[in-house]
C-alpha cells in the first residue's frame, strides 16, 4: 500500500498593497487622526462640536463622496450596476417614512429604534471594512491556511465587538440610547468579561504567529500591523477610564477617522488604477477620471459635496453647533419636529453608502476589481 504523499506548507510572502509609504499612511496615519482627535478632547480640552466639524468636513464626508467617484460618475459602472445604484437610492426616503409612520402613531419610538439601528449600522460597517482590508492582505500574501484565516476573523470580531458591547451596556450616554435608564449592575462584571476575552483571543493569535515563525512560514507582518491598530484603537476608545472622559459625540469620530483614511487610500488606489494607468480610454469612464486626476482636485470635491449635504443639515439644527437655526417646528405629536424629519433624510446618505459599500468591494466575485487593486500580484 502507498503511503499518502505529504506536502510542506508553503511560506507566505507578506506583502503591501500598494507599498510600504503608502500602507502606513492609510494604517498608522488614519490610526493617528483617530488618536490625535482624541488627545485633542480629551487631554487637549477641545470640545466635541469644533472637532466632529474637522472630521466631518476632512475625512467623513468626503468619503462618502469617494464611494459616488467610483460608482455614479464612472460611466461603465452606472451602466454595468445601474439597477443597484439607482435602486439604493431608496435608502433617503428609510428615515422619512419612519418618521411618517411615528406620526401617525403619535409615538416617538419607531423613530427612535431607527436612528438606533442606523448608529449600529455605522459601526457595523467599520467593523466589514476592517475585515475587507484584512482579507485584502491576506489574499495579497497567498494565505491559505484555513486555521489562520479563520483565526484572523475570531480575532478582529471578537477584539472590535467585544468593547462595544462593554461600552453599550456601561457607558451612561449608551445607556440611555439603548432605552437602559437603570444603574448598571451584572453589565459591569460582562463588560470586563467582554475585555478579557479579547486579550485571550489576541494571547492566542499571537502565539499562532510565534509558531509560524519557528517553523519557517512567515509571518503577514503588514496584515497583523493593521490588526493591530484597529483592535488597540477600539479598546482605547472604549475602555472605561477613557470613555467617560469624552463627550458621547467623539465615540463616533474617533473610531471611524482611522476608517475614513483607510477607505481613502483604497479608493485613490484604486481611482491610478483604473482610470489613470497607460494606455486607459479615461474617456469611456465619464467625469471619474476628472474628479481623480489629481488629488487636490478629488479632495476639493468631497469637500464640496460634503459642504452641500451637511449645510442642509446645519440649517436644519440636525448637527452640533447648529441650535441658532434648529427648525423645532412640530409635525404630529409625541415632541416630533421638522428638524427629526431631515434628521432622518440626512442619516440617508449614510445608510446608501453602507448599503452601496456592500456590493462593490467583493474582490472574491469581480476579476476587474482585483485587477484595478492589483491583487493578482498575490503569490500562488
């Protein structure tokens, strides 16, 4: 009887996805807007309006804007996606017709279950994107361990949900979001659960990679460096003695800046790839390529699409620093006003963009993808 040939492991070749510059921009210096907003609030005693303005204006809003540079001004993808875009839409009338519905039921809760599952909802997307980036470097690596991948994925859910589940169940301002109005009692003890099992998952991907390295298979040095400071970022953020110091406004800038940077870099990676590499008809690619030809020119217009929208909002009273303009007309009962009405429409530019970002990263199923990021260059 033949024996069962065996075959070494092959060594994974950790790699960059654009380069060396250009990866610690996106990871240590999106980690670094998050850490220096933070510092500025919380050491610095700059209050949370002024800086939720910067984040908004510099790095949130414009990257929403990114998502609309590669979808509805790129000619062929309005023609290759046209029934997802313009039907995704639909997310600007979710909020209105929840408010509609609260009025005719002279209740305030079904608007406010919405705004709830919408911020849960925000979160949620930095949590897939933080995986999309992971898998990006593990696909650019040629990682195939089943085991490693899979304890990749443990690693970053358990080390990003953990702490916000310690956060939503302790946190004061959380609380009462969560319609929680008593002092928190058994949370306190699962909130430290919650912590601890996240150092017992990091305890164990750390040993999984001394492991790899005493037997030669190398290590994805890149991947784990991004891992690394999305899961420090969470934990800092929403650990006890550094959240109660900060304004419940600054959660939401803090961690997703790093998010912001990220997306950025990915989608001007992507923007040189495919609509400015040599020999591109930039012609047959509609206004993308004008938005994209240089990036004072692409920020210039995330600045200006971001002014538009949320200068809506402000008149409107929806934003902070905006209450000299705060629309408190009442529409119905139950204390709603026109300002929740565009209070909801607003949240639909958010809700389109997770909805939108679902559908156009999947590297797994669209070959034109890995080519525009280049992930072909992975080894096999």
């Amino acid at each position: 009887m033949n024996a069962v040939p065996h075959f070494a492991p092959v060594p994974l070749h950790a790699r960059w996805l654009v380069d060396r510059r250009h990866d610690l921009l996106s990871t240590v210096g999106g980690l670094g807007a998050s850490l220096a907003l933070m510092a500025l609030h919380v050491l610095g005693g700059v209050s949370g309006p002024p800086l939720w303005w910067a984040w908004v204006l510099l790095l949130d809003g414009p990257h929403l804007f990114a998502t609309v540079s590669r979808t509805y001004l790129d000619a062929r993808e309005r023609k290759a996606r046209a029934r997802l875009l313009w039907g995704s839409l639909g997310w600007f009338v979710a909020g209105p017709a929840v408010f509609a519905v609260s009025v005719l039921a002279g209740q305030r809760w079904p608007f406010a279950v919405f705004v709830t599952l919408a911020a849960l909802w925000a979160y949620w997307h930095v949590v897939r994107q933080h995986y999309g980036i992971m898998v990006l470097y593990q696909r650019k690596a040629g990682e195939k361990d089943a085991w490693d991948r899979r304890l990749d994925s443990v690693t970053l859910y358990v080390g990003l949900l953990a702490p916000f589940v310690a956060f939503a169940l302790t946190h004061p301002g959380a609380r009462r979001r969560l319609g929680l109005m008593a002092e928190p009692t058994w949370e306190v003890g699962a909130a430290h659960a919650c912590f601890a099992l996240v150092l017992a998952v990091v305890g164990v991907l750390a040993a999984r990679q001394v492991w790899r390295w005493r037997r030669g298979l190398g290590v994805n040095g890149p991947k784990l460096l991004m891992l690394g400071a999305a899961l420090g970022l969470t934990s800092l953020v929403f650990w006890p003695s550094v959240s109660r110091r900060m304004d419940f406004l600054m959660f939401t800038v803090a961690v997703t800046a790093f998010h912001n940077v990220q997306y950025h870099g990915i989608v001007w990676f992507f923007h040189r790839n495919r609509y400015h590499a040599d020999g591109v008809d930039r012609a047959a690619f509609g206004q993308a390529p004008k938005v994209s030809q240089r990036f004072i020119v692409y920020a210039l217009c995330g600045l200006a699409f971001t002014l538009a929208y949320r200068t809506l909002g402000c008149g409107m009273g929806v934003h902070p620093g905006c209450g000299a303009f705060d629309a408190k007309v009442a529409l119905g009962g139950a204390g709603l006003t026109l300002r929740d009405l565009m209070e909801g429409f607003i949240w639909g530019f958010a809700l389109h963009h997770y909805f939108l970002d679902q559908y156009i990263w999947r590297v797994r199923k669209d070959a034109g993808l890995n080519q525009d990021l280049k992930l072909h260059t992975a080894t096999a």
